[in-house]
C-alpha cells in the first residue's frame, strides 16, 4: 500500500547503537495495492534498521514527515504493524517496469 507519513519518531532501540535504531511511522493509507486496509485509514507501523536479532530488521532509510513509502506490511504477535518492505514510489514504479520487462 502507498502510505503517507505524516508523523516520525526515532527510537535508539536500547542503545545498542546507530543499526539498531526503529522509527515509529503514523500517516494514512494513500491507496491499497493489495491487503484489508482502505483508502485514508490511519495507520501505524515500524521501521527498523539493523539485524539487531530481530527477524524482521531490515536496512531501510527512515522517513521524513511529509514523505510517502509504498510498504508491505505484517502484524506481529502483540498486534502491532511492521513493515517487510518499504521504499519510495518512484523506486516501486522502477521496480515494477523491470519486473514487467521480464
């Protein structure tokens, strides 16, 4: 789904240094690509950077306010969002046509 973010909070993860950092996301869903969510439906999600033994870290740039991320999302045991994938339209876009090339 396309999502804005219109909100962005850093979190150190315990200190355990710069790869270890997660960033709590809240925007709304822009438009559904696939999934349960709708359009304008609030939501919130993390990003995170680093292995940090966590089995679904991945290295991601964080986001700015104001920016939009296409992600794929999953709900972990406790309920909460996280995100699989997530990257910015213009490299869905790129992704996608190379894809259709093939």
């Amino acid at each position: 789904m396309r999502v804005s973010a219109d909100r962005a909070v850093e979190s150190g993860a315990d200190g355990l240094g710069d790869h270890c950092d997660t960033q709590v996301v809240e925007g709304r869903v822009l438009q559904v690509l696939h999934g349960p969510m709708q359009t304008g439906q609030a939501v919130r999600f993390v990003l995170s950077q680093g292995a940090c033994g966590s089995n679904h870290a991945v290295n991601d740039e964080f986001v700015q306010p104001g920016a939009e991320l296409v992600v794929l999302l999953r709900r972990a045991s406790d309920g909460s969002l996280y995100q699989v994938q997530a990257e910015t339209p213009a490299a869905y876009a790129a992704n996608e046509k190379a894809c259709a090339a093939l």
